[in-house]
C-alpha cells in the first residue's frame, strides 16, 4: 500500500514537471501544436491501484471501525475515435475490484428474545478483534471524453473523463472473531453461560463467510490525466493518474431494525449491513496502450 503511495506521488510530480515545460514552450514560440493523432484506435489499458469501500453507519455498536485500503489492478480494453488532435470519444469493457478491510476491536449488544422452553430472556453478545474484508468485482462499460493537448509531435498531455456503467460480478465478505453469548433471566435475576443446547458460550471463535447484498448496476465518475507519446508507427504508450468513485449508494440492504452482527457461534452479518450509506474510491496509476488505425 505504501508502495502505491509513493508511486503515485512521482508520476504526480512527473506530470506536472512535463506540464510546467510544456507551457514553457509554448510560451517560446514552439512548434508544439504540429503534434496529435485523429481517426479510430483500439486501446488497453492496466490500473494498480488502492480502493476502499465507504462505509457510514448511525448504529453505536459498529460505528467504531477502522477502515484500510487494499491494493488492486483492473484492466479494460476501449475502443475510440479521435475527432481531431484535441477532442475524441472513446468506450469498451473492463474489470475492477473493491477490496476494504474493517476491523472492530470491540462489540457489545443485547436482545430480548426467548430460549428452547419459552421463557423470555435477555441475550447478551460480545466480541473482540474483529475483522471484516469486503471484496466486490465489477463489470465496466464506460464512456469516456479524451482531451488531448499536443506538445510536440510525439508527445501530450491528455485528460479523460467520463461515466463507467458498472455491473456487479461478485460480492462477498469475509470475517473472524471472538465472541461471547450468555443469557440474563431476570426473572431469576441470574445470568447464564456455557449452556451448549441454548447456544449460551464463551470466547467462540469465529470464521465466517458470506455474499453481500449489493445494487446489480451502480453508475461511477472515472477521471485521469498524464502524459502519452506516440510513436512513428500509430502506436501510442501513456502514464498518468486516476481517480474513481461511485456516484450513489451502492449497498442493497434496507433497515430492518436493530442490527445484530452476530447471534449465535460462528454466524456473522456484514457491517454493510449495519451502514446507512456505501460508496466506493479507487485511485491509483494508469498504464495505456493504443493503436490507431489511420
């Protein structure tokens, strides 16, 4: 992760160092405009990045989590059309990955409900050392406006910008921890542990797995920018930057009530669905690669 950081911070600062001289050349009178390719190419393009899933929640028992980002690489494969050296459009297909750890040090919560016989209890859950990951793989058809800004006859400076329709191709989560459950009668006013037909245990160690319940079709802002050179050949190579986030909540879960992460042993619901709101983020670097056939 640190690693992705650091790189992203060079090619940033590579930009933006071929920017400020590229300006200064247009300033100088050079031939800098001569450059740029029009008509139709095809392209692919391969992304490291870090993304994170956003998670917001009102509910006190889970909303002391702490999110980390994990790193990822999506790819997509486009298809354009150059309408002059500065303006082209440009679509195709990809694939990328949400990946978040969540981790929760601490849980706490209880419920009336009642045991085996009938008899109303209060059941209480604790956990600790939790950790949650969420991992969702998206389907990408995107649509794409391509500012190019010729700087000599090899090499631009080139912005994109556009909407992805993303399709959900898989949603699951992960999780473990330990928890406790026992059972306070207050009829008795005793409270009960370590009764293994009421599921009443301690210290249980759990490793569970399961699906999200996420939106089929969320819509997704994609932006990047960086520096392409292009080759005597029509072969085009570019490096630049991104930034992606999903433009509307994209958790398929509706309130039913309290949550509950987990009632008995080694049975876990996600902390997305103890969230008022998802949304995703992913930045990273942007290897392309384009053929234009004219």
């Amino acid at each position: 992760m640190r690693l992705i950081n650091v790189n992203i911070k060079i090619v940033v600062i590579i930009v933006l160092f071929f920017f400020i001289v590229s300006l200064k050349g247009y300033s100088q009178g050079t031939n800098s405009m001569s450059g740029g390719h029009k008509g139709l190419y095809f392209g692919l393009n391969i992304n490291p990045s870090q993304t994170s899933l956003l998670l917001s929640s009102t509910d006190t028992t889970i909303s002391d989590f702490k999110l980390t980002k994990r790193n990822t690489l999506s790819g997509s494969i486009e298809i354009g059309y150059q309408f002059s050296k500065y303006l082209g459009l440009s679509t195709g297909i990809g694939l990328s990955t949400y990946v978040t750890s969540l981790k929760l040090s601490e849980y706490a919560n209880s419920y009336d409900t009642t045991d085996s016989e009938g008899e109303g209890y209060k059941r209480l859950v604790s956990g600790r050392n939790i950790i949650e990951t969420q991992r969702i793989t998206y389907l990408n058809i995107p649509v794409m406006v391509n500012l190019e800004l010729p700087l000599n006859d090899q090499l631009s400076f080139y912005l994109q910008a556009g909407i992805n329709f993303s399709i959900t191709l898989n949603n699951k989560y992960s999780s473990t921890g330990i928890f406790s459950y026992t059972g306070y009668y207050a009829i008795y006013d005793i409270t009960f542990e370590n009764i293994q037909y009421e599921e009443l245990l301690l210290n249980q160690a759990a490793d569970y797995n399961g699906k999200l319940k996420v939106k089929s079709f969320s819509p997704e802002l994609i932006t990047s920018a960086g520096f392409s050179y292009t080759t005597r050949n029509k072969i085009q190579f570019s490096l630049g930057v991104f930034y992606n986030r999903m433009l509307t909540d994209i958790s398929g879960y509706t309130s039913s009530g309290a949550f509950r992460l987990s009632s008995i042993p080694n049975q876990m619901r996600s902390l997305m669905e103890g969230s008022t709101k998802v949304t995703g983020r992913s930045v990273g670097l942007k290897l392309s690669f384009r053929y234009y056939f004219k």
